[in-house]
C-alpha cells in the first residue's frame, strides 16, 4: 500500500551542508513531539552533518513526502530534521532512525495543524490539469489523496508514525529499532495502523 504517492527524491550528493536552509532559522523537533537529544558542547553544529546528510537527505524527504504528498513541504520538513540532528549527541550510526521519525513526526503535526500550502498545491494543481487530457480524473487523484492524508492524520501518532516507516521502505526491525519497540510489536502496529487507516477513509467516503 503506498500512503501517498510522490516523486523520487533528487539525489543530495555533492550539495553542501551550508546550504541545507539559507537564512532560515533552526527549529528543533521537540515542537514536534520528538524528543531533542542534548546539543554537542556550547551548541556547535556536529562535524559529521555533511555526511549523514549527503547520505540521509533523499531517503528523510520521502519519509516526509509519504505523508504530504508535496516535495517542497517534505524538503522543508527534511531541513528542520537535519537542524535539530546537526545540534544533537545522536550517533551518526543512529542517525537513519532518528532522522525518519523526526520528519515523519513533524509531517504529521504539519498535517494536523492545517498549515498547508494551499495556495501552492492549488497552483501545481492547476498546472497539472492544463496538461492532463482527463481532468476529471486528474481531480479524483488529488482527492483520493488528500482522503489519504486526512485519515492518516486521525490515526494514533504511533501507529501513524509506524506505518510511514513501514511503508517507506523500512524493514521491522529498522522501525523497530527507531520507534523503541520491540521487534514482534512492528507487524501488529502496521496492521492495526492499516486497519484504522482503512476504517478512517470509509468513513470519509460515506460522509462525503
């Protein structure tokens, strides 16, 4: 099942760290329900950022594209993330892990609070149907889409988180391994995510 399709994330070889967020300013993803580890000493950025980001970055924006549905807010998300994991003590062989649920976590509060980009997704939407032959049917993507996401919104965070996880490529025990659990819980958490999920969207089709 995959939640909400999206395009493959352009490859972040060879980008430099300093450019991650120009000018913007760094938010932790405590706001987000993650717990923010301590920062290295006297708050300086972790010298093995580069690294992981080069090597993190596509796989982070698909967490969080998973969720949204939109590579510029999943870019964004994916930035907050590696700011608050660039002033934390979190091993960089962790650092995979820790990365997803934190832009996963921070999509889905995204989701939650409403602060979509609705002006942006009604400009790429409009675009899209000046190119598609069936708009009719272009339409119904985009709403069986955004059914997705609303209903992914209404599930338990945990469970919501965990099948992002699952879906977006992670095997049970990497899920396991980021969310704490332990191993023999990941498949009943995704199932009883998908069956929740699949609860929430009839119900959004028998509303509507």
């Amino acid at each position: 099942m995959d939640l909400v399709p999206h395009g493959r994330p352009a490859a972040a070889t060879g980008v430099p760290v300093a450019a991650v967020v120009p000018g913007r300013v760094p938010v932790t993803i405590g706001r987000a329900g993650v717990a923010m580890p301590g920062r290295t000493a006297h708050g300086a950025v972790r010298a093995d950022l580069g690294e992981v980001f080069r090597r993190d970055y596509p796989r982070v924006v698909g967490f969080a594209a998973r969720v949204l549905g939109s590579r510029d807010e999943a870019e964004d998300v994916a930035q907050e993330a590696f700011l608050a994991f660039g002033r934390s003590a979190v091993p960089a062989d962790e650092a995979t892990g820790w990365l997803a649920v934190a832009a996963a976590h921070t999509a889905l509060n995204l989701l939650r609070s409403g602060r979509r980009r609705a002006a942006r997704e009604e400009t790429v939407a409009a675009a899209a149907d000046a190119v598609v032959p069936d708009v009719a049917e272009a339409v119904l993507t985009r709403e069986d889409r955004a059914r997705v996401r609303a209903a992914l919104a209404a599930l338990p965070r945990k469970q919501a988180v965990a099948l992002v996880l699952r879906h977006s490529g992670l095997s049970y025990a990497e899920v396991a391994v980021a969310l704490d659990m332990s191993p023999g819980s990941v498949g009943t958490t995704v199932r009883r995510a998908e069956a929740a999920l699949r609860k929430e969207l009839i119900r959004h089709a028998s509303s509507d």
